[in-house]
C-alpha cells in the first residue's frame, strides 16, 4: 500500500508539474504575441513619425514658397516688360530702317 501511496503521490506531483509547465508555456505564447504586437505598433509609430516629419518639412517648403512667390511673380513681370520693350525696340529700328531704305 505504500508503494502504491507513493506511485500515487508521485503520479499527482508530476501532473501538477506538467499542468504548470503547460501554463508557463501558456504565458509564454502570449508574452511573444504581446512582445511581437509591441514591436509593430513601435515600427508604426515610428512610420508615423517619419510621415509627421515629412509633412512638416514639406508645409515649410511650402510656406517659403508662398512667401518667395510674390517676389518671383514680380521679377518675372519685370523679365516680361522688360522683353516686350526690348522687341519693340527692334521692331521701331527695323520700320526705320525699312523705311530709310
């Protein structure tokens, strides 16, 4: 009988252990699932950043550029008039030449 009391005792020490190894198993699936959710939120936050960073320096592009743009609308009215009398200048010298002739 003490054999069988020690088969026995033994028997519901070794299923305790392995219903404990089986939950330590347990716990560990779901701290490499937590652990791996964390490692994607953490490379989507930083996309997230590097997109934010991204925004922002592409709105102070174009803030200089809505600031640069009045400047650069007036030299280039200033090239345009500036080509327009240059062509009527050639235009006047060649009816005067035209007409001298």
């Amino acid at each position: 009988a003490d054999e069988k009391t020690s088969v026995y005792a033994q028997t519901m020490i070794d299923s305790q252990a392995l219903s404990e190894a089986q939950a330590l198993i347990e716990a560990q699936t779901l701290i490499e699932a937590q652990a791996s959710k964390d490692a994607q939120t953490l490379a989507d936050t930083q996309a997230l950043i590097s997109t934010q960073a991204l925004i922002e320096a592409q709105a102070s592009i174009d803030a200089r550029a809505l600031i640069d743009a009045p400047a650069l609308r007036l030299q280039l009215e200033t090239l345009v008039c500036e080509l327009r009398r240059e062509e009527s200048e050639r235009t006047a010298h060649a009816e005067a030449a035209a007409e001298a002739a």
